[in-house]
C-alpha cells in the first residue's frame, strides 16, 4: 500500500505542476497584446497509476505538454487574403495618384484644351486674317500639346517611381526571407530534444503574415520543421537553400501582393495607358496636318507624333500668318479653318471611330472604373481579411479574462494541493510520535 | 465562437476607423459641393460630365460665331437699306427728268444729282464691316469696285477689281456641321455685269447732254435695278431671321446642357448635410460603446 509518502509526494507534484500553468497562464498575460502571438495552454494529465496491493494507484497530476494553439487552414486563408488585399491596395494607390493627375473633370483637363483647341480654329474661321485670332489659335495649340507632354511625362516619371518602389519591397521581401532563414534553423535545432519551439513559431508565423503581404507565397512545413517556401512556382526557400528575388527577374513569378502589383502596373497598365494617350495624340496630329497641308504654306500645323513630342510647328509659332486657313490664302475664305473646326465632332480617332472629345472621356472612364475596381476590392479585401483575422484571433488569441479566471482556478488547486501537503504531513508527524 | 481581448479591441477600431474614412470623404465633398472629385467616384458619371462640359463649350463658340454672323448681316440689311433709298431716289428722279418739259438746265441739274448719287452708289458698294467688305465676297480686303474716271475726275464705269464678280460665300459654323453663308454676293444686288452702275452713268450722261427721251428709255432698267435691290433686302432679312433662331436654339441648349451637367457633377447639399450628420451620430455612438466595453474585465471583480 502506498504510504502517507506517496500522498506528500502527489502533493508536491501537485503543486509544482500548478506552479507551471501558472507560469503558462502567465506567459499568455504578458503577450495578450502581441500581435500574432498564439496562445499557449498547459496540457496536464493523470500520472501513470502504480500497480500494487492488487490495486491500480493514481499517481497525481503531471504536465504531460504545453500546447500552441494554431490553425493551420486558417493561418492558409489569412495569408491568402493578405495577398489579395497587398495587391488591390497597391492598385488603388497608383491609379489613385494617376486619375487625380488627370484632373478631371475641370478645366485644367486635356478635355477643356482640346474644346479650346477646336473653338480657337472656330473663331479663326469668322476671321481668317485677324492677327489676335490667330495668336489665340497658337496659344491654345501649345496649351494643349503641353497638357499631352505633361500626361505623358506622368506617365514615364510614375513607372521610374514604381521601379524604386519595386525595389524597395524586394529588398524588404529578401530581408524577411533571411529572417525566416534563420528563425527556421533555430526551430529545427531546438525541436531535436522533442519539445515544440512555440516562440520560434510565432516569430515565423508573423513573418509569413508579413510576407504574404509582398508576394503570392505558399509554404509547406517539413517533418523536420524545416520550411519550404514559394513565390508563385518559384522556390525561394527550402532546408538547404534561400534564393532571394532579384528585381529584374521577377517577371512571371510573382503574380500577387504589392510586388505582383507593382509589376503588372509598370508592364502593362501603365504602358498601355501610355500608348492609348499616344493614339489620340498621333490621329489628332495626322488629321489636322492633312488639311493644313492643303493650303499656300504645304507645311504642317503639329509636330511629332506622339504625346510625348506633340508640338506646334516651329514655323507656325515663329509666325501665326504662317497658318494655313484656306487653301488659297485669300482674305476671306476660311475653308481649312472650318475644315478643321469640324474635325471636332467627326470620328477621327483610332480608324474612325470616336471623336477626340469620346476618345478622351472614355479614356478618363476606364481610368476611373479600374480605379473603382481597386478601391472595391481594397475595402472589401480588408473587411475580408479582418473576419479571417478574427477567426483565426478567435483560436489563438488570448482572452485576459479566461485567462484571469484560469489563474483563479489554479490558485484554488494549488491551494488544496498545499492543504492536502499540510494534512499528509501532520498525519506523518503524528505517526512518528508514537 | 470564442472571443479573444484582441478580437474585442480590433472590431472597435475597426469601426471607428472605417467610420472616420467616410465622414472625411463626405467633407471634401461639401466643401467643394462636387460629387464627383475624381473619375473613380463616378465613371460613368464623369464620362456624361466631359461630354456635357465639351458641348457647353462649343455651344458658346457657336454662339460666339453666330454674334458675329448676326452683326455682319444686319450692317448688310442697313447698307442695303441705304441702296433701296437710293434707288428710290434715282426712280423719282429719272422719271421727272424724263418729262419732256424739262429745259436743258434743268436737265443739267439732274445730271449733277446722277453724278453725285454714282459716287454714292459706288462708296456704298464698297462698304464695309468689321474690315471685311459687304459685296466682296471672298476678297474681303480690297475695295471689290474700282471706278475708271476721265480728266474731270467723272467716273466713266465701273468695274471689279480683280476681273470676274467674286461671288464666293463667307461662311460660318453654326453648330456640328452646321455652316451658313452670311454674305450677299454684289451680282445679286448691282447686277451679273453690274448694271446699277451702267444704269446710273448713262442717266448722268443723258441729262447732262439734255436728252430727256434717253433717259425715258432707261426707266425700265431703273425698275429692274432697284426691284433687284429690294428682293436682296427680302433675302437678307431671311437671313438674319434664320440666325436669330439658330441662336434661340443654341440658349436653350446651353440651359439644358448646364442642367444636365450639374445633375451629374453638382452635390445635393441638403441631402449631404443629412448623410454627414448622420455618420457623426453613428461615429459618437460607437466611441461611448468602446469605452463602456474596455472598461468591463473581470480584473475589476476580483479582489
């Protein structure tokens, strides 16, 4: 039979292992506010029974493990949603910046430049020989072909800042990766000996948080604890080896997350937005020079073909008589004037299809709609995020006041097991005073 | 489910920063009273504002043009007016200059009043608006009617400076597409070969060489210059008629088009004002529940 020793000795157990979950409960207090912290929870069981006298006796309590409490599948649907989120608010970002470069709708737009452009060559018609008139008309012209410079420029100035941007995110998704690197070796080294690195795990943990922001990433955990880590297809980490990304090798890699966004706005959105405004600059330029060049001077009213180069001719602006309002010059025809006055409401762009004035607001409403598009998916992609945040807060985070009242109820525990200790002893007291 | 302290926490900031968001973007709407700041606000919407805003615009440039028009033709209808008198004035003279009771004298005297009345008809043929000649057509600088005079300074005929009639039109945009011709070809008013002036220089020269029954022969060719004079001013006041309601179209139009656009761009302020004041309440509402809710842990109950 066991002796009044063996009752002490469940005591003490006792109440060294409430000791412990105290420090657990402890640990979780002093954490509660730390983000991506995972909650630990002592795991006490019953100690093995010992066999004896024909009897199974309990042994007490022991603290068989302290567990992380972590959501694998949702840890997956957070980071996933992280992506998605980094992606669209960079979106919304630059075409934010973008569309309010427009400025429109207001009359600092290229929209209320290309009506003056028009009017100007309406009101020249009235008076072909009016000087004013036609200085007005130089005027406006270089006003309109500088907000088309202008655009253009914002255009190639914003695809050299997103290449810095570029830069910086890599470097920052590079730093990361070595983190993780070496976060992974430790967590290796120190699960050898059996016991779950928890820290360690969290410190990964929020790594990857962080990471999913910059790029497209999915993970796969060794049996070792060792972490496999990819970018898209690529792998950019595994047991042996860190592979960081290079800024200029990243095309068809990284397809989400600001890095994934940044690369399609500089690849494609931009150039294309790019080569749009182009267009609208080439067919006005080509269609106001074919009935210019049909009058005295032969020569062309635009120079260059393109948003970036459009100007008024060198000649013309050296002397507005140098404008061809009629093909024969006379003082009071005006049949190229009105000819181009009319190109205002005639479907000149893009092979006939739309007139300046529809090309550009469609144009400006694509913009708008893309921009629309990226702040949508941004709102809802963070209410999105913060329910899957909360769900995966609901299992891992700590609850001061759960863990309060488990602190009470250890302390009751730890107390009884204190008074049963007390009880044992003065029995044994008694016992030896016989 | 259960419900962590950080859930509690980060639902409420959550809120309040969400709720913060909105009333920033209602207060750059007030204060500039658009709806629309940038495209993404409304893209169909800033599409229809563009349009509207370009139709405006050009609106006012027709209008513009058509100020001119309207000037031009009437200093027409008043020059034509003036020719219609003075055609007037020719026919009452010639027909009493035609009676054979006048002496050679009288006669005389005619021919001194036909002259004058030729240069008349000569300036006015010349006259101008704007630096832009009436009868030109489109040589619209230089006089369109040279006179060729003998020793005395006698104008003996008159002819076109620059060999045929000009008879090209001045043209004006109206509208999208739209162009009218506001000027009166000089054929239509003085005659395919300018018979107003032939007219007049054989009546001088009749009277002064005392010949009453030349001069009744000319009568007829007095009724058809000045009926030719009269039907011009009946055209030219056609003319500024249909002017005058290509501009009645044009203000209305505007005023339609200012509606429009400021339906599309323009913010219902009172509605606003409404929505505004309604997200503070429901942004001071949620503030007293936070702090209600961080105040309650069970810390406070335990002694």
């Amino acid at each position: 039979m066991p002796g009044l020793t063996h009752t002490l000795e469940i005591a003490r157990r006792a109440m060294m292992t409430h000791q412990s979950v105290l420090s657990v409960i402890g640990h979780n207090i002093a954490n509660a506010n730390v983000s991506g912290y995972s909650r630990q929870v002592a795991r006490l069981a019953a100690e093995k029974p010992l066999h004896t006298t024909g009897f199974d006796w309990g042994n007490g309590v022991g603290l068989e493990g302290i567990e992380r409490r972590r959501h694998l599948f949702l840890d997956q649907r957070v980071r996933s949603e992280m992506t998605a989120l980094g992606r669209w608010r960079m979106r919304a970002d630059v075409l934010g910046q973008i569309e309010t470069s427009l400025t429109e709708p207001s009359e600092s737009g290229l929209g209320a430049a290309l009506d003056d452009f028009w009017n100007a060559w309406s009101e020249l018609s009235s008076n072909p020989q009016d000087m004013a008139l036609r200085a007005n008309l130089v005027e406006k012209s270089q006003v309109l072909t500088e907000r088309f410079r202008t655009l253009d420029q914002r255009i190639s100035s914003m695809r050299a800042e997103l290449q810095v941007q570029l830069a910086y995110e890599v470097d920052s998704f590079n730093d990361k990766l070595e983190r993780l690197e070496s976060i992974s070796r430790q967590l290796v080294d120190a699960e050898k000996s059996g016991a779950m690195a928890n820290d360690l795990r969290d410190q990964r943990d929020r790594l990857l948080d962080e990471m999913s922001l910059l790029a497209d990433i999915s993970w796969h955990e060794q049996g070792d604890g060792s972490l496999t880590l990819r970018v898209g297809n690529r792998v950019v980490l595994d047991a042996v080896t860190r592979e960081p990304l290079s800024v200029n090798r990243l095309a068809g890699d990284v397809t989400g997350g600001s890095i994934g966004a940044l690369l399609e706005l500089r690849e494609e959105t931009l150039p294309q937005m790019g080569s749009d405004l182009d267009l609208l600059a080439a067919d006005l330029v080509q269609q106001v020079n074919a009935r210019h060049r049909t009058g005295p001077s032969r020569g062309d009213f635009f120079s260059g073909s393109s948003a970036g180069e459009i100007a008024v001719a060198a000649e013309i602006v050296n002397d507005p008589l140098a404008i061809n309002a009629s093909t024969s010059g006379e003082a009071g025809e005006n049949d190229i004037a009105l000819a181009i006055a009319q190109l205002q409401s005639e479907r000149i762009i893009s092979g006939g299809r739309m007139t300046t004035s529809e090309y550009w607001g469609a144009l400006v409403s694509q913009l708008g709609v893309m921009t629309q598009e990226a702040r949508f998916q941004e709102e809802n992609g963070e209410m999105v995020t913060e329910a899957t945040k909360a769900q995966r807060e609901s299992v891992q985070g700590v609850s001061l006041d759960e863990e309060m009242a488990n602190m009470v109820s250890t302390q009751h525990a730890y107390l009884a097991a204190a008074r049963v200790f007390d009880v044992a002893s003065q029995m044994l007291e008694t016992l030896m005073e016989v | 489910m259960r419900v962590s302290t950080g859930m509690l926490h980060g639902a409420i900031l959550n809120n309040i920063r969400q709720a913060h968001g909105r009333i920033l973007k209602m207060q750059a709407e007030i204060s500039s009273g658009q709806r629309i700041q940038v495209p993404s606000d409304d893209p169909a919407g800033t599409a229809r504002a563009l349009r509207l805003r370009s139709r405006l615009r050009a609106n006012a440039q027709w209008d513009r043009n058509l100020t001119q028009a309207r000037d031009f033709a009437l200093a027409t209808e008043t020059t034509l007016g003036r020719l219609a008198d003075l055609g007037s004035e020719v026919r009452v003279l010639a027909t009493r200059a035609a009676d054979s009771s006048q002496g050679p004298d009288e006669l005389a005297a005619f021919g001194e009043h036909f002259n004058s009345l030729l240069e008349n008809l000569l300036s006015e043929a010349n006259a101008e608006h704007g630096g832009v000649r009436l009868f030109g057509g489109t040589d619209t600088r230089e006089a369109p009617y040279v006179a060729m005079r003998n020793a005395e300074g006698d104008i003996v005929s008159v002819t076109t400076r620059s060999g045929a009639p000009n008879e090209g039109d001045l043209l004006r945009q109206v509208g999208a597409g739209e162009v009218i011709a506001i000027n009166t070809p000089g054929t239509e008013v003085f005659g395919d070969s300018l018979e107003s002036f032939e007219t007049l220089i054989a009546l001088r020269d009749a009277a002064r060489a005392g010949d009453a029954a030349a001069v009744e022969g000319l009568l007829s060719s007095v009724d058809a210059d000045w009926e030719r004079v009269t039907t011009t001013q009946a055209v030219s006041g056609v003319l500024i008629q249909r002017i005058g309601r290509f501009a009645e179209r044009l203000e209305l139009d505007a005023i339609e088009l200012e509606a429009s656009r400021s339906g599309v761009e323009d913010l219902d302020i009172s509605q606003a004002l409404i929505e505004y004041h309604e997200e503070q309440a429901m942004l001071e509402a949620s503030l007293a529940m936070t702090s209600r809710v961080l105040e309650l842990t069970l810390a406070r109950f335990l002694s």
